[in-house]
C-alpha cells in the first residue's frame, strides 16, 4: 500500500485547517473544503484566519510543495480521496446542549453523493457516541449500496499548541470496524507512530467516548484544583502547594492542576455537557461530570465577588481594569471564557470596565457592550480603581508592577492566574486578592530531591521557583 495517501478534510476551522497542514507535512496530498469564499480566499493565498502558533509556515511550506490544496467544491475534492475527514464544527444546541450534528450529517451527505467506493470517511469532530452509526444509516439512505467504511479519529489539539499536539501526539486514536480501513488510518499516521508516538485501535463507539472521557477528565481535574483553591483559601493552605504535592505522584501527574477563574473554550464546557445529555438519555447519571458543569459555571460567576470583597463592597462607579480576555493565553478565542460572565456582572453591579488583550479583542468587541478596549496593558489600567488579571498571558505575565502602581488611581489587584506571588505585590503597594491562598508569606515548599526537574512542576502547577527550594545541600549538612 503506497504510503502517499489523498486525503480530503472537510471545515477549515482549528480542527480541520491544523488536520490539512499537519497531513500535507505528512506527506499526503491534501485538499481541504471551505464553503466560505472569504475565509478560502484568505486560505489560498496561504493566510491562516484563526491565531494558531506555527500554522502559518507550514501552509506556506505545504502550499509551496503542492501537498496542500484548498477548495469550495467538496464533490471534486472528494471524488478520487483515499479518505475523507470531517472537521466541521458540532455547536451546542442552544435547547439543550446535545451536540448539533447538522453540520456533520450535510457533510457525510455529501461526501457520500461523491466519493469512489472503497474510500473511508472519518469523523475527526467530536461527535456523540453513535454518530458514526447514523452516517452509515445515513449514507444507505442516499447512495444505496454505496461500499465505503465510516471510522472516528477524534483530535486532542488544544488550541495555542496545536500543531504540536497534532504532530507530537500522547496517543492517536482510531476507532474501525473494518481491518483495512485500519490499515489505511495506520498508513495516514504512519510517520508519527514511527517516530514512537502511540496509536490506539479500538471501535468506532469506543473511540466517540475517549474524546468525550478525556475532555470531561480534564475539565473535572481542573475543577477539583479549583475546589482545593477556594478550601485554601478558608484554611489558609496554598493551591499552588498543594498541586505539587499532589502532582508528584505518578498517578495523578503535575499537569492540569493550575487553579484558576475556571475552564473555557470551545471543547471543555460544549463536551461535558455533551456527554452529560448523551448518559442521561442511556439512562446512565455521570454525577462528577454534571456537578464539574456546575461548579464550573458558579466559579467564573463567583469570581467577581473576589472584586466586590477587595474594594469593600464598592464597586459602582468604580472603574475596573481586566487585563487578558481570551479563555486562555496564545489564542484569541473568547467562546466560554471566564472574562465574559465576570465582565457583564460587574458592569451589573455599576462598575466602569477597561480591558486589554493582546489577540482577543476582535472577538472581544463583538461580545461586550460598554467596555473601552486598549492595546496596552498600562494604559488599560491608567487611574483605575482596581486591575485584574484574568488570563496568563505573556504581556501580563511581565508587568513592571512599581509602574503599574503608581498610574492607578488605587494600587489593587486580583489576580486570579496566580501569576505574581502576593507579597511580591505587596512589596510595590498592591493590596492583593488572589485565589487559593491567604495571607503575604509563602510557606517554603521543600523536595527531598536533587534530581527533581523544578522547571516542570512550576511550569504547570504555578510554583513559583521561590517557593520550591532545594534541599539538597541542606540534606548534605
Ligand atoms: C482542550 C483539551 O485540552 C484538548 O485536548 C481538546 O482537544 C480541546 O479542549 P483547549 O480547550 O484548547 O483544549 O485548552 P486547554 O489548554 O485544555 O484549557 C482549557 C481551559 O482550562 C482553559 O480555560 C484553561 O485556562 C483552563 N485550565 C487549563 C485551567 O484552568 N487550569 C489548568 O491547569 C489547565
């Protein structure tokens, strides 16, 4: 079987647009759909529409070889592909929060009406368990007699480091019923599994629940650090301790345990939901994934009140400084993010919003009424009563906090990345709110191990190098 396959991706948002460069670079040749004439034009012409570190030279890279094609007529591109994926977006339907597969099903409609018997179509969407189901019924219905398989490759790409989780994957999953499309799939992602990188072979069905499982693990180990947090911050312990603690323990790992305003984006609040709706409706109650839903949501509510606390109560008239928009740094998504509900609460209770972010604020601007944007931190935060920070961005991650103080009317700060140790801030004036911890003096944290590598855990725990110290020398004495 030649290892050269053609490859059609369906949707050229963050899911499809990284699936097509990444497969190009494979080595594949690769046509990717866009119906929207504006956003192909743009595509063509080798430019990305979505903020994705990376992405951009390896379309130029692919473009340039010829590996990489774009294209509004799916029936063309798909008439002679090896395999045809579906990278369309599923959005929550606004009723109830199932999955809205419409555009899903219009795509394997027609991909179905086009592609040459043999073919696989591949779902990389995330879509609820049995969808893989209802295209084959599906396809029955419009071409029948039609010989092709239907598989689901679910993507884990999170969105700033995409092309890196696409390329140096944990695991790629596939999910078949069929050998050969298994074999086909293995061939696609031949050169990474050959670099060492794992691939999981499993059914169609099982493959539709890991994305959903990993998703919802995620969500909900994020919001146990935030629960730890709020208990942290009434038992006077410190988040940041604790994930360290905790995170060196093989079983639970250091990663996913930075406390913070709570999760957003595209895929972790959409998918457990999903799956929630999906388990009720077999009659099966995911309790921990429906209370993560909800303490989720209370969380990014509840955050507001951490201002409303620090300026005593007063927060009419106040004029209030949100520094990072976006859900999270390195992209410039603002679906679901923390500063939305915090934002439009604050301004319900009379505050004065000023706000800076440095990819956001296109998206921003459609979302927020009554909000006055900058595109400098300092300026954002000029005379203002109070300044937050919301998202851990590099530019507000790099303050020069002595300047900061003094352009504010009042030096407040809560900071709810705890990217800035409190007492740190305190030192250049602040009065300081911050999330899970109390108090100015850090408690030391001391490893028993000269070998540990510091900068991993700090990295995604928050733990500051000043506050790991190392022992070793004092366990020489
Ligand atoms: C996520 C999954 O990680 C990815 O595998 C899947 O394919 C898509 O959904 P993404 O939503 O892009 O990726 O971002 P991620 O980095 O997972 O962060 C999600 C949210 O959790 C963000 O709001 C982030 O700020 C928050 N988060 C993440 C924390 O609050 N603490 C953490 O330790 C990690």
């Amino acid at each position: 079987m030649s290892q050269k396959k053609k490859i059609t991706v369906v949707g050229a948002g963050y899911v499809g647009l990284v699936a097509s460069a990444c497969f190009a670079d494979l080595g594949h040749e690769v046509t990717c759909v866009e119906r929207d004439k504006q956003r192909l034009g743009r595509l063509v012409a080798g430019e990305s529409p979505i903020y994705e570190p990376g992405l951009e030279e390896i379309l130029h890279r692919t473009i340039g070889t010829g590996n990489l094609s774009f294209s509004s007529d799916l029936g063309k591109a798909v008439a002679a592909c090896d395999a045809a994926f579906i990278a369309v977006g599923t959005p929550p339907r606004k009723s109830d929060g199932e999955a809205d597969l419409r555009f899903v099903l219009d795509a394997a409609a027609e991909i179905a009406r086009s592609i040459r018997p043999g073919a696989v179509i591949v779902t990389k969407s995330t879509v609820p368990i049995g969808t893989g189901d209802a295209i084959i019924n599906l396809i029955a219905k419009v071409r029948p007699g039609l010989n092709v398989a239907v598989a689901s490759n679910p993507e884990f790409l999170r969105e700033g480091s995409a092309i890196e989780d696409f390329t140096k994957p944990d695991r790629i999953v596939i999910g078949c019923e069929e050998e050969a499309t298994a074999e086909l799939l293995i061939t696609i992602y031949a050169p990474l599994v050959g670099k060492g990188h794992p691939l999981v072979r499993t059914r169609r069905r099982s493959a539709e629940l890991i994305k959903y499982a990993a998703n919802a693990f995620l969500a909900t180990k994020i919001t146990f650090i935030n629960e730890m947090a709020d208990l942290c911050e009434a038992v006077d312990a410190d988040v940041a301790d604790i994930a360290l603690g905790i995170g060196l323990d093989h079983r639970i790992g250091p990663h996913f345990l930075r406390a913070g305003p709570g999760y957003g984006g595209s895929c972790f609040p959409k998918d457990t939901l999903a799956l929630v709706r999906t388990a009720q409706e077999y009659g099966v109650p995911l309790r921990l994934v429906e209370e993560t839903v909800v303490a989720n949501s209370a969380r990014k509510r509840r955050m507001a009140m951490k201002v409303r606390h620090i300026l005593h109560g007063h927060v009419a008239d106040k004029r209030i400084a949100v520094l990072g928009l976006t859900f999270k740094a390195d992209t410039d998504d603002m679906r679901e993010s923390p500063s939305i509900p915090f934002i439009e609460l604050l301004q319900r209770a009379g505050a004065e919003i000023h706000a800076y972010d440095p990819r956001g604020m296109d998206q921003a601007r459609k979302i927020f009424h009554g909000v006055s944007f900058h595109h400098d931190a300092y300026q954002c935060a000029q005379d203002a009563d109070a300044v937050v920070l919301m998202t851990d961005w590099e530019s507000v991650k790099h303050l020069d906090l002595a300047r900061l103080a003094s352009i504010m009317k009042t030096p407040v700060m809560i900071d709810l990345r705890r990217i800035y140790p409190p007492e740190e801030a305190a030192r250049q004036g602040f009065a300081i709110e911050t999330i899970g911890r109390t108090g100015l003096e850090p408690q030391p944290v001391k490893i028993f191990d000269s070998q540990f590598l510091f900068s991993d855990i700090s990295e995604s725990t928050g733990t500051t190098a000043g506050q790991i110290s190392r022992v070793t020398e004092g366990a020489a004495e």
